[in-house]
C-alpha cells in the first residue's frame, strides 16, 4: 500500500522532520531540519506553516522549538547539537559560521560567534582528526593546521571554547537536573 503525499500533506519531508521532534525530540529533529534545510529539500516558511497545522498535537512544543533553531548553517549533527543545548542552556543566540579576520585577511571560519562576548564557539567531533578523515590529509597535519587557525584566531583579541559529544551531553544532563531542582542557569562549557 502506498501513502499518497496528499497523506502526508503537502511537503512530506518537512512534516517528517516535525514529527521527529516531537516523537523523538528536538536535538534529532534540528541535526534532521539543518541537513534539509541545507540541501534544499525544504525552507524555513514551510517548516513553520506545517508547524502551525499542527496545534494541539502531542510534542508540537518540541516541533515549534525545532523551526526556531533549524538553521541551513549548520554544518554537523554535532553543531545542530550544540545549538539545541546553547538555547536549554539560555545562552545567547549566536552568529553561525562566522568569519574571523584580522584587518582584511581572513583567518578562519566558526561554527559559532557571539560578538558582544568576542567568543568563538566550535564543536569538535572527532573524524576530522582520524587518520582517514575527509580531506584525506595526514591526522598530524589537520591538528597542526587547527591549532594555528586557532592561535590566530586568539590573536585577534577573541577567546575560542571547544567542545566535545561528551561535553554535550553532560551538559544537557546538567541542564535536566537544573530543571528539575529549579536551579540556576549554567555555563556549560568546560563543565
């Protein structure tokens, strides 16, 4: 038996990704929205028109949040990740991909800027440092390549925080637990 789209509505992909959220949560459902984003398959006003038929429905808080923190920026499930657990976190909405340049040279890209801070956020997901990692260079040459992108960076007057999967984590369980004992916000880099 097949499913007509008319089934599924009018643009199943994007109905997909909502229900993902809310079925699943919205880390999954952002990491799924920024690849469709990305690629084309959707737009952010389809997302949110979908969104809005589904008042009322379980989870559609969770979808809602979802369309607020798509982003076709976003590179990795990883940073897709990171944007869910900045936003929990209540941490300040950053610029994505931004360009770092010192006068007119550019010095590097990162997945995250928050200018009123002068602070460069970067997820770091192990496969770019494996041995057969995309670009196909030698692990010692992308560590040495990433740590003067980084020493550059810091020199124009910026702090540069990395994190990890397991630092995400972390941080949404701290973010869990701070919920549930009404807690304070955290900062959760470098926890």
């Amino acid at each position: 038996m097949s499913i007509s789209s008319t089934a599924l509505g009018a643009w199943p992909l994007p109905r997909a990704v909502l229900d993902c959220a809310r079925e699943f949560g919205v880390a999954a459902a952002v990491a799924a929205a920024d690849v469709a984003l990305r690629s084309g398959h959707t737009t952010d006003d389809q997302l949110a028109l979908i969104c809005g038929r589904m008042s009322g429905r379980k989870g559609v808080d969770r979808a809602r949040r979802a369309v607020r923190l798509a982003n076709r920026q976003s590179e990795s499930p990883g940073e897709s990740w990171s944007a869910v657990v900045n936003d929990a976190l209540g941490l300040p909405a950053p610029a994505r991909q931004h360009d770092i340049r010192d006068g007119e040279c550019l010095v590097g890209r990162c997945d995250f800027w928050w200018p009123d801070y002068r602070v460069v956020g970067e997820f770091d997901g192990r496969v770019k440092y494996r041995r057969a990692n995309p670009t196909g260079r030698a692990r010692e040459d992308v560590l040495w390549a990433e740590k003067r992108r980084e020493d550059r960076m810091r020199a124009t007057n910026v702090d540069v925080v990395r994190w990890t999967a397991a630092e995400l984590r972390r941080a949404g369980q701290a973010e869990a637990f701070a919920r549930a004992s009404a807690g304070p916000g955290l900062s959760w880099v470098g926890a």
